[in-house]
C-alpha cells in the first residue's frame, strides 16, 4: 500500500535475525507516528512459514521464488524493486548484515530514490521522516530527511530491542511474485563453516575480549590468566584476529559472533561499530583502553582508562585473592 | 759463520731448494690472496681513506697494544705477548730468508744480530709461555663461544714448532761452543740438548737441520694461512686502519643480497674475523635465545666469500642461504659486538644492509610495518596525531615557550616516548620543572617535532629517516636557538651524528650532560641528598654511541645516593633489548630470558634498590622487566630526572 | 587479468574531527585525509591476483589533496596505471562520487573492458549509498560485497568468498565482467619503502582525466538536518584510581552480580 513503512526480514540460516525484530519494533513506531500500516517482507524459497514471526506488522508480504533461496543481495534487491514499484511505500528499512550487504544501495538505485546507510535511528518529525546515522568509525553523527521517497534505509543493528518487535499476534499474510532472472551472475556454491572452537562462546557467561590495545601476541596470556581466574573464555575483535592472535571462532562482532554474557571485559577494544553490534547487549559491559575517548565508553556500564596490560594481571591478582 | 743455506741436500744445492720453496710459498700465497682482492674488488667501494693520523693512532691501541683483548686479562697479555712473539719471528724469518736466498748481501742471519738474538730468546721463551697458557684455556677452560676448530689447533702447533726451532737451534750452537749473543735461553736449551744426549760435535749440524725446520714450518705458514681462519693475521691490522672511527652506518643503498651488493669493508670483516667468540659472548639477541649469532654471521661472511673464490660467479647470496631474515631482524644494534671485536669487525652494518633488502621486498612483519607507516604519516610510532605532540605539557603549571614562534637558548627534543607514552609523561614534565626551576631559558617545537629517524633507519628503512630528517630540519631551520638538548640518547645519535644540517649543526647534548652542568655550577640547587642503593644503565645509544658516561655518575654521585655498579657496566653495558626498532617487533617464541630481565636480574643481584635509566626506552623496558622477572618488590626504576627532582625540590 | 582499483581518500579519524559552524558538515581546517582502509584491501587483493594469474592492475582515484602520494604509492607497489579523476567532489557521501566514477571508467581511454572493478566494502563516510554497488548497476555487472578472497578464474568467472556472520563466509560464483567490495585481502595490505614511493614520484606519470559531466553535488537526495558528537545514551560510569584501587572495585562489583 502506499505510504507504509517496510521492514525487510533478513535471515540467517533458516531462521529469522535478532535484527530483523529490531527493524520491526523501530518500524512500528514509526508507522504508529505516521498512522500508517506496517509491512513486513519475506523474501525467500522455503521460507514462507517464517511469516507467522512477523506478526509486530500489520501484513506480511511473502515472495518465494527459486531465485530467492540464495543470499545474493542484488537479486534480492531486484525483487524488492520490483514490489516497491508496485506498491510505493513510503520508506524501506533493510537490516545491515553482511548478509544483506549493498542490497539497500541496490534498490535506492533501481527505485532512483535516496539511500541512507548506518541508520541507528528513524523517527517522524512533523510528518517526515528524519534518519540518525553514525559515521567516521562511530565519532560524527548525521540527521538527514530524505527529498525524495521512499527512502531505502540501511538499519544498523541496535536501534531497538529485539524483543520489541517480537509479538505473538499472527500477521495478514499476503503472497506476492516477482518475475527475476533465471540465470543470476552471482551464485551461492556452498557455505564454509568455521573451525569448531572447542568452547561455543555464545553459552559463556564471563567473555574477555582483546582488542589491538594488547599490542601483541605475548599479551595474550595475561588476557588469558585473567580469563582462567574468572572463568570465562577469551574472546577477541576483528584486528585481533586478523593479525592471527585468535582464530575466526573467537571473534565478536559484525562478521563474527553475537554474544550476550553476564560479563563483557574489553580489553584495549576502541568500541568500533562493527564490534560493537556483536556484545551491546551483554549484561556487564566493563571497558579498559588507554583512551578516554574511546567510543566503547559510550556503550559500557564500567570503564576504566588505564593500560589494559597493567590492570589484567592487577585484576586477575585480585580475583584470585577474593576466590580464596 | 755458518750459512745454513749453503751445502747441498740429497744432491741438491740446499740455497736453490729454498728458492724453490720459497717462489711457491710466496706463489701460492700470492695467488690466494690476489684472490681475495679480486672478490673485495667486485663489491662495492666504501671509502676509509681519510682521517689518518685518528686511523694509525687507532692501530697503534688496537694492533700494537692490543687494547681491546687486554678486556679479558689473562688471554689479553698471554695474546700481546704471542703477537709481538710473532712480530719479531716474522721480521727475523724475511731477515734469514733474504739472507739465505741473496748471499751476497752484506748482512748477518738475524740471529746473528746481537739485539735481534736477545729478543728472539726472550719472546721466544715468552711467546712459549704465553701459547700454553692460550692452549690451555682453548682446551680446558674455553669461554662460551669459542669456536674450536682444528685450525686453532694447527695454528698454536705452528707457532710452537718455530718458536721451539729457533730456540732449539740457538741451543744447538751453543752446545757446539760457538758465540752467541743471548740472555743465556740458548744455554739453557744447550743443557736440554745435552741431557738428550747430543753431542757437541752434532751442534752444528742441529743448528742447520733447525734453521730449515724453522723456515720450512713459517714457508708452510704462509701457504696455509690464507686458507684458515688465521687469515685474520693478515686481515686484522688492515681492519682495525680502515675501521669506522665512529659507530658505522652504511652510506644510503637498496641494501643487500649478495656478495656484490655487500661493500669491500662489508665483506672484509668475514676476512678479518678470528672466531673468538668476543662479540656472541656480548650479544643480547644471541643471549637471549634469538637466532642471531654475529659471529656466525661473519663466519657466513667469509664462506661466502670462499665459495666465490671457489666456483666464481655471482650467485653467491648472504640472505636467505646462509643468513635468515628472523636472525637479521633480531638485531638490537647496541654495537656491543663491535665494541668488544679486536680486529675492527663491522657486523651491524652487514646486517642493516640485509635489512634494506628484506625491507625493499616487503618482508617484514605486520607490527613493524604499522610502526613505520605510522612514523611516515604521523611522525610518531604510536600512530596518534601530530597535534598531540605537545599534550604532555598540559598540567604544568607554566607554557613551555614555542621554540617555532619565539627564540629560545635551548631547544629541546622530547622524542617520540617522552611525548606520547602517558606512562612517561610524568617524568618529561619533571624535566620541563627541572629545566624550569634552573631558569633555563628553553622551548620545544609542539607539533613541528617528528621522530628523529634513528630507529626507522636501523630498521633498514632508508628513506623513511631521510623523510624525518629533512622535515625535522626543517623546522629547525625556521626556528632560533643556540643549543639543543634531547631526553632521547636515540634522537641523540640521530641529530647529533647522522642528520646533514645545511649551515653547521649547533651543538647536541643529552639532559644528563645538561642536568651535570646546572647541579655542578649550582643553578640547580640540592635540598637533600637521596638514600638507598641505586646503580645506573648506560643506554647504547648514550655510551656505546656517543661516549656519554661520566655525566650521569656524576649527577648520582651528587645526589648522594649510594651507587654501586653492575658488572656490564660503561662501555660493556647489556641492552635492555629496545633498539634497532626491536621495541616494534615481536619476540620470538622460544625467548628464555629477554634482553631487559637479564639486566634487572643483574642490577637486583648488584645489591642495588633503584635502577637508574636515562632513556625513555629502557624505562619502559625495565619497567615491564622487573614484573615479568618478579622482582617488583625488589627492585625500582627511576629516570634520573625523577631523582633529581627528588632532591631539588623545596 | 585486466583489474581496476577504485581508491579514495577519506577523513582520517585518528585526528579529532571537528563539525563546522553550520553544523552541516566537517570542519576542514582539521581534517586530514589518509586511503580508506577496505580501499587499500582491494588494492592488495587486485596485486594478488596480478601476480597469480598476470595482467594489469589500473588505479583510478577521484581528486583529493594527498591522492597524488595515494596513486604514487599504489604505483610503487606494483600498479601499472594510475589515474586521478579530475572534477568530482570530495566530502561527504557517496552516492554522486559513485556515479561520476562509474561514468568515468566507462570514458577513460583503455580502461575497458577489465576483468574486476575493486574497491573497498564500504567506508566510513558513505551515507547515502556504497560505492561498489553503485559502480555496478551503472556498469550493468553484477556485484558482491565483504569479499575476503578471489581465486579460481575461468570459464568467464571467479570464485569469491564472502563472510557472513558467526565466522560463516560463502563460497561465490560470479560472472566476469564485476565489481567487488573488498573486506579484506588475502594478505594485509603490502608495505613499501619511503625510498620506492619516492623512485615512483620521478618514474611514474600519473594521468589526468576530467570527469565526464560536471559531478552533481554530493547528498542531493538527502537533507542534512546536522552533524553532531555522538551524546552516548548513557556513559560508562568511570572507575578512577590506581589499577589496584580499580581491580579492588571491580572485584565488588562482580562479587555483587554474583559473579565471583
């Protein structure tokens, strides 16, 4: 319909994302505010029972189609081209995952509407729509109102509570088709799964992350005796692993892992987005970096502007002394 | 007189089998080392013709007196005493050579010399003492590192045959009752002889048979010296005259590979080098377990050189073949193996040479790369903006003047780590009081600072050290002032040293030599004197380099603290493991005791309560040192700055 | 293998990065540029594939002050062709850059027809838009992101990974001609001496092109309401003392989550 507000459902492995339900709960408000319906979209093959989740929207647009069954995003943004078309809502919220990545871009383009990337936050002000996004590494934030509509916005995880977009209201389920390509060009062969870590950090409930602020390798077993002394496990960011301190299981954030433990310590982490989206939602976000600056300050419930080298065997020691 | 080479033997006249023996001794010998010029000729030319009177003064220490090996007492006289032995054995046998060869020529035999006949005798029996005493410690009580080969052995049974020979020979006569001038050795060896049961009669001819066991045995010498590592016999005086005079940096290049891309005095140290062991005995990569041997490196050398010799062309490559890139990384270029080598070898710039090469393929590891593009783009290590330089001076109490804007009489040179490492933050601010309360007049040059270089070009990074040169340069050029001081031994070097200042360099001093000069004519006054043990390191780049000793001793001995020296102390001081852009790289694994946990251990076990530092660096090393080692409740580190500060507050 | 790099130049955040007055962009007087960094990935990553499967490695980068020493560094690491595209404005968002790019590689003498297009995933100032899609659709070929490996070409195709999440990544095909965002390189991206990039100053010749239309202004589509300093939702509340006073507290505060 005209004028709605969309949310685009990403999944992963079969099941419906965390922020998938974020994207809804911030649509909601949004199309509370406007007085306009919300609609969910469910692209897919074989997916189509994923719609009863969906029920925080008012309609869910579900499309099956052979093409859709693999994670391209630029088929995926040929579709939703094609519906937008059809059905010209007003705004479009896409969530920001890897597995997304660039289908938001794709669509803006194909609509020759405006696009909005790194959006933590959408809201109706005096009837049109204002975008809050966060760029230069998470240091400058930009509001924009789109010109032109609708507008494609790429949803940054973050912006609501997953649970708020979780509803047991069973949604009007619309099927709907779209005509693609046969042939795409791009193709998924198959998926390469991780190393099994021994440990599935995602069931621990103390994490110690490391970021570049260990500086090197060496400093790991002080991460790791702090570790040992909480019992937790170590964790680390993308640079970390990168440099081949930590292998890929091990690593929080945007193409790693999602962790919500009791206890978070990032240790020497600056608290880029990217990594930021894989532990927001711990329960104890403590931080350490030498930086008081650092963005990580912003999301900790402690911080401490120290040498994460000093302060991990300092702590460790006094761990070890209270545990008796 | 007798002429031992006259007479005839097996037929033959005995003075034409000496020319004989003597134009292939000399022929072979020639040829060998003709050889080895034509190799040192393919290389690269590095001139070390200037300078001579500091050049000769250098070989009378080094050659003549043997400086260097008197470090180690014992072997350093017993060595003096074989090398002079050898001097005069080596002047004697050309003497009778001559002699013996061109009998028309109006001289004696040398022995028959008078003087000449006292100072065989004498070293000859000396030169004999002397060779046991190096026999048994080569054999019994070899230090570490001490290369044992059987050239050593063939070397010491050389020395003592002539020795034995001549000596022997001069008995010989004197059993026979001829005259012979002496100090009574001979008489000596005449009784030996005779309680052997040789006859007087017999003397003569034993004279002769010695003479010839004698100049055969040296004709040997000559022929196998250019083949065993007593080359350095050879090579070693002509290394210590075209030494560096100053710690040597190789002139700019793309570094290098193989033997040609080496320079001539690159590759003569592998020549010169007599596998004592000196320089792996001080080296702390070495020590510490890393994969770099300096003296295998110039073993490298000189193989290298050999197989050139042997099969020719110019494939012979040092780098990767025979030298690999984690033992040219480990090097911390605190030119202890320098210092400590007799015969003028210059390892570290073979090794900055192989690190230009590595750094031009790209080869170097991941931390040491972010170091040096943090370095080029921001002008610090630490990868934080320029227009943070100068944040250390928030929290005095009083604006450090902007040597850019106005002039100052001393611009000071913070350096990287006194600038930017919030641990040593404190104490450059202290200084900053210090300088302050001294009433100097001073400034620092805010963001217009850059590294000063050293480091990024011991890393191999050539054009990186020109790049912070000239726009350190630069701002000097813009600025006023009369003098500079630096809280950075490393930016000591750099500026005072190596930097090519356009219109003559004001003069270069370290804070200690500052802080000395302000305590001794009392501008900076003592309020108290300071209790406890404390001895000192000398950072490299401060003693080593630039000769700087004195100056902090004498500021410790003012504060009145109790000093006590560790035994690497002065110019055989331990690196604490940060230089030559190591503080940027990775240890390796497999370390068993770092370079700065050695040296914390060393100063605990001096009795000392405080180690005292003068080099942000070795601060910084220490102080993650004395956790790692344990001994944080056994041992402080303080820079000098802190105590002065100490000890001149109200 | 005919491969293009596109590569810009971006606020560099190590440097504190000031709004302007008008609250609507970035003060420039504080900024300092430097390459964004997935840009330098896809440049290592075309490099690679150079030296595997041979070739000729193109860098075409829209004008901005330092972007001559960005192309003489590209050319001393091994590209073969540099070019600075003239007349398309730098600042904030990407979407007008975008299209004036693609424009221009369609323009330039020789360019086309490649292989690849690389460029960064996305960079830190991309607003309103990605670059590699964009380029793509303009182009008419297909396009993938978070690209972290390219092998296997043959048959008019290259096998790409791609990550996802949780470790995951995916093994794609895609059909040559494309465009490809770059996550990361195979390897990290290269380092060269001063001294080379300097040898390139004097021996390589960097082309000029001007972009074939005037470039719109950037954020045309967008109305920039303002810039503003993240005001975080809330602020960690900061533990002070000596690193023992701080493990003492931290240990209250576990021990009082019962997490001791």
């Amino acid at each position: 319909m005209a004028a709605d507000i969309w949310v685009v459902a990403d999944q992963w492995q079969g099941r419906l994302t965390d922020i998938t339900f974020e994207a809804l709960a911030l649509g909601r408000e949004v199309a509370d505010a406007l007085k306009v319906p919300l609609e969910a979209v469910l692209l897919g093959h074989g997916c189509a029972s994923l719609a009863e989740e969906l029920g925080c929207a008012d309609v869910v647009i579900s499309v099956e189609h052979p093409a859709l069954a693999e994670p391209v995003p630029e088929t995926h943004a040929q579709a939703l081209a094609e519906l937008a078309r059809q059905r010209q809502p007003r705004a479009i919220l896409i969530p920001a995952t890897n597995t997304t990545w660039g289908a938001n871009t794709l669509l803006a383009a194909l609509l020759d509407v405006p696009g909005v990337n790194f959006a933590v936050d959408l809201k109706a002000v005096d009837g049109a729509l204002e975008a809050r996004c966060v760029l230069y590494g998470g240091k400058i934030e930009v509001r924009v109102q789109p010109r032109k509509e609708p507008v494609v916005i790429g949803l940054w995880p973050g912006a609501r509570p997953a649970d708020q977009g979780r509803s047991e209201r069973k949604p009007c389920i619309e099927q709907a088709s779209v005509s693609l390509a046969a042939e795409p060009k791009v193709r998924l062969k198959r998926y390469i799964e991780p190393e099994a870590g021994e440990v599935d950090l995602t069931r621990q409930d103390i994490l110690i992350a490391v970021g570049r602020g260990i500086q090197s390798k060496d400093n790991l077993e002080l991460a790791e005796e702090l570790a040992q002394a909480l019992g937790g496990e170590i964790c680390g960011s993308r640079p970390v692993v990168d440099q081949g301190w930590l292998p890929l299981s091990r690593q929080i954030g945007k193409s790693g892992l999602t962790v919500k433990p009791k206890l978070y310590l990032a240790l020497g982490i600056s608290g880029a987005p990217e990594h930021v989206e894989g532990m927001k939602d711990s329960a104890m976000i403590v931080a350490v970096n030498t930086d008081p600056h650092a963005p990580i300050f912003n999301i900790a419930h402690y911080g401490v502007v120290a040498d994460a080298l000093e302060l991990a065997p300092a702590l460790a020691e006094a761990v070890r002394a209270r545990k008796g | 007189m007798t002429d031992p080479a006259a007479g005839t033997f097996l037929g033959l006249p005995a003075r034409a089998i000496l020319w004989v023996l003597a134009l292939i001794a000399f022929g072979l010998f020639g040829w060998r080392v003709a050889g080895y010029i034509r190799v040192l000729a393919r290389a690269r030319p590095e001139p070390r013709w200037d300078r001579w009177p500091a050049r000769l003064k250098r070989f009378a220490l080094e050659v003549l007196f043997q400086r260097k090996l008197l470090e180690e007492p014992l072997i350093g006289v017993a060595h003096l005493l074989i090398f002079w032995a050898f001097v005069f054995y080596a002047t004697s046998f050309f003497w009778n050579l001559l002699r013996g060869l061109l009998p028309f020529l109006p001289i004696p035999y040398a022995d028959q010399a008078a003087w000449m006949a006292v100072a065989l005798e004498l070293f000859g029996v000396v030169g004999l003492v002397a060779l046991a005493v190096a026999a048994v410690r080569r054999y019994f009580f070899a230090p570490p590192r001490l290369e044992q080969t059987r050239d050593a052995g063939i070397i010491l049974s050389l020395i003592t045959i002539v020795l034995l020979s001549s000596l022997t020979g001069a008995g010989a006569l004197a059993l026979a009752g001829e005259d012979h001038a002496g100090i009574g050795i001979a008489s000596l060896f005449a009784g030996l002889l005779s309680g052997l049961g040789v006859a007087p009669a017999q003397g003569v001819p034993l004279n002769v048979a010695m003479w010839w066991v004698h100049m055969v045995t040296v004709l040997g010498f000559l022929v196998y010296l250019p083949y065993s590592k007593h080359l350095h016999l050879l090579a070693s005086p002509f290394g210590v005259l075209f030494g560096s005079l100053e710690p040597p940096m190789p002139a700019a290049s793309e570094g290098a590979a193989r033997l040609e891309e080496f320079t001539w005095r690159q590759l003569f140290s592998g020549l010169a080098c007599a596998e004592c062991g000196r320089c792996d005995r001080a080296c702390p990569a070495l020590n510490s377990g890393y994969p770099l041997s300096p003296k295998e490196l110039m073993h490298h050398v000189k193989e290298m050189i050999m197989a050139s010799l042997a099969s020719g062309g110019n494939g012979h490559r040092l780098l990767g073949d025979r030298v690999k890139p984690e033992a040219v990384w480990a090097c911390v270029t605190c030119l202890a193996c320098i210092q400590r080598c007799p015969v003028g070898n210059e390892h570290v710039p073979v090794l900055i040479e192989l690190r230009r090469r590595l750094m031009a393929d790209g080869e170097l590891e991941a931390h040491l790369q972010e170091a040096l593009t943090n370095l080029a783009r921001y002008g610090n290590s630490f990868g934080q903006s320029a227009r943070n330089r100068a944040r250390w001076t928030q929290g005095l109490e009083f604006k450090v003047k902007d040597a850019r804007k106005e002039p100052v009489t001393w611009l000071w040179f913070t350096g990287d780590y006194a600038a930017y490492d919030p641990r040593l933050q404190p104490i450059t601010r202290a200084a900053a009081r210090l300088f302050q309360r001294a009433g100097l007049d001073f400034g620092i040059l805010y963001e217009a600072e850059q590294n000063s270089g050293n480091d990024a070009r011991r890393a191999g990074e050539e054009g990186l050290f020109e790049t912070l040169m000239e726009k350190n340069l630069a701002a000097f050029g813009k600025a006023r002032f009369e003098r500079i001081v630096t809280t950075d031994p490393h930016s000591l070097h750099a500026l005072k040293n190596e930097y090519r200042w356009q219109n003559g360099r004001a003069p270069v001093v370290h804070y200690t030599e500052l802080l000395w000069e302000l305590i001794r004519t009392n501008r900076l006054p003592l309020n108290r004197r300071l209790n406890g043990r404390v001895t000192y390191h000398d950072p490299c780049y401060l003693g080593r380099y630039n000769g700087v000793y004195e100056a902090p001793r004498q500021i410790l001995h003012a504060l009145g603290a109790e000093f006590v020296e560790m035994p690497r102390h002065g110019s055989r001081s331990y690196c604490c493991g940060a230089g030559g852009g190591r503080i940027w790289m990775e240890d390796v694994p497999g370390i068993q005791e770092r370079p700065a946990e050695s040296r914390v251990r060393e100063a605990a076990a001096a009795g000392a309560a405080t180690l005292v530092v003068a080099c942000p660096k070795d601060w910084v090393m220490f102080q993650d040192a004395r956790k790692t080692a344990g001994l944080e409740d056994k041992l402080v580190v303080k820079d000098i700055i802190e105590l002065v500060e100490e000890a001149t507050n109200p | 293998m005919n491969l293009v790099v596109l590569m810009r130049m971006v606020p560099d955040v190590v440097e504190e990065l000031e709004i302007a007055s008008d609250q609507k962009s970035l003060d420039q007087e504080a900024l300092r540029l430097i390459v964004s960094e997935s840009d330098d990935h896809a440049l290592e990553e075309a490099l690679l594939l150079k030296e595997r499967h041979g070739g000729a490695v193109t860098v075409v980068a829209p004008e901005a002050p330092e972007a001559a020493e960005l192309l003489y560094t590209a050319a001393a690491k091994g590209a073969d062709r540099v070019i600075q595209l003239r007349g398309i404005q730098r600042g904030l968002g990407v979407a007008a850059m975008a299209e004036a790019c693609a424009a221009a590689l369609s323009a330039i003498p020789g360019l086309l027809p490649a292989d690849l297009v690389l460029t960064g995933t996305q960079s830190i100032e991309d607003l309103d838009g990605l670059v590699a899609p964009l380029v793509a659709r303009r182009l008419g070929w297909p396009y993938l992101g978070v690209v972290t490996a390219v092998s296997d070409v043959s048959n008019g195709a290259v096998i790409v990974v791609k990550e996802f999440q949780a470790g995951y990544r995916g093994e794609f095909q895609v059909s040559l001609p494309a465009v490809l965002g770059v996550q990361a390189a195979e390897k990290p991206p290269r380092y060269v001496p001063v001294a080379k990039v300097r040898a390139a100053m004097k021996a390589t010749k960097i082309e000029e092109f001007e972009a074939p239309q005037p470039a719109p202004e950037p954020l045309q589509e967008l109305a920039i309401v303002a810039l503003a300093k993240p005001e975080a939702a809330g602020h960690a509340e900061m533990l002070e003392g000596s690193v023992e006073d701080v493990a003492g507290k931290l240990c209250e505060l576990l021990a009082e989550r019962g997490l001791l």
